[in-house]
C-alpha cells in the first residue's frame, strides 16, 4: 500500500512547515490527484488520518481534488476529456491519443493553517 508512504510524505512537508510558524496548527491539506496517478482516494484519505494520528497533523482534513484526464488531438486541435481511463482516444473523432495533458498529478497545492 503506497499512499500510507504518500500520507507519511504529505505528514512531513506540513510538519515542515509548522517548524517555521510557531504557534500554528494546519487545518487542512489540499491536494491534486489525477485519476492515473495510481493512487486510490479513499485508500490516501484513510493513510493521510492513520499518519497524522500522532502528529501535531492530528484532525487536520485532507482534501482532494481530482483531476481528469484530459488529452491533446493532433486531429481536431483540441484539448478533450476522456470520459474513461481504458479507452485512450479523442471522444469526438475517434484518433488515439498519445499527448496527455492532465490526469498524472500528484501534487500539495495549499495548506489552511491557522495562527
């Protein structure tokens, strides 16, 4: 299970920055996750409580923003989203699709802390 490593990481970085605001607590952790990611939601969020447990992380929220997946058609000269992550192909003309565009992110975006 890599997201409880992912939870512990995500942990660390808002430890870190607690260390340079004395007195501060974090809220919450916002976070940006692709749907190709390869990282289950509801597995991140259960990980991200179990590593905040004792940790001045402790009740803070986690919360998610999932990104889709979105491609670029050589064809139509567009920028589409796909509907589904098994069917890699522009939903209007049908071409495969080679150049992703989002859906691969990982990514701490903000911090709610309050001092």
């Amino acid at each position: 299970m890599h997201e409880l490593s992912i939870a512990m990481s995500i942990v660390e970085l808002a430890e870190e920055e607690l260390a340079l605001r004395s007195g501060a607590a974090i809220q919450a952790v916002h976070l940006k996750l692709g749907r190709l990611s390869g990282v289950s939601r509801e597995a991140l969020q259960s990980c991200f409580a179990m590593a905040c447990s004792d940790s001045p992380l402790a009740g803070s929220r986690l919360i998610i923003e999932e990104i889709p997946v979105t491609i670029h058609c050589s064809n139509c000269v567009e920028t589409r989203r796909l509907d589904s992550i098994q069917f890699f192909c522009c939903p209007v003309c049908g071409l495969a699709a080679s150049d992703i565009v989002s859906g691969k992110e990982l990514e701490v975006v903000a911090l709610e802390i309050l001092e």
